[in-house]
C-alpha cells in the first residue's frame, strides 16, 4: 500500500524545500449516472485545513476546498532549520478525517 503522505524535506543553500504528496479523493460531491442510468449521489469528501510545524512550532497553515485535485501536491520553502530537524506536516478533510507525516530535514 502506498503511503498516505509522502513527504521529504532538503536543506540547500540554507533554504529546505519541503515536498509532499498527499493521497486523498478530494472528491468535490454531485451526481453521476451509473452503468444503469441510474443517478448516484457523490458525497464530498475534501481536504479542509493543512498545517506544518517545524519542531512542534507552527510555520503555515493552508485552508483548502473541493477545488483541489485528487492526491494533491504541497510545497513551501523554510529558512532557518538545520540537518536532522523535524518538519510535520497535518491534514484534516470535511468528514473529520485526518493524517499527518514527520521527516527529518537531510
């Protein structure tokens, strides 16, 4: 099975690029008709609110919707950290559901 959050973190030049894939539905909820013609009922199932911290401090926050694609992308850019520091990464959808993802700043 794939992980939920994949995610590193680089330092470089004193900046560290964090990365992450998140595997989610982001599904933004309607209708579709089935292979009967009969109309289905899609409930919305999304992302709400990502947060990072970098060693237990909050560093960004990001407030999504259903406008988001399936298993999206995250980035951002810290300055400041240093090799073999923690960066976390938390999200939480419209259903309640929620998962986060530690690294180790390489």
């Amino acid at each position: 099975m794939a992980e939920p959050i994949k995610m590193k973190a680089k330092l470089k030049n004193g900046i560290t690029t964090v990365k992450a894939i998140i595997r989610h539905p982001m599904e933004r909820g309607g209708t579709k008709s089935n292979e009967e013609g009969e109309t289905e009922t899609i409930a919305p199932k999304f992302i709400q609110t990502i947060s990072v911290e970098h060693n237990g401090n909050a560093i960004a926050s990001a407030d999504w919707s259903a406008g988001i694609s399936e298993n999206p992308f995250y980035a951002l850019k810290l300055n400041g950290a240093k090799k073999g520091d923690k960066v976390k990464l938390t999200w939480k959808d419209n259903d309640g559901d929620s998962m986060s993802q530690e690294v180790e700043i390489k």
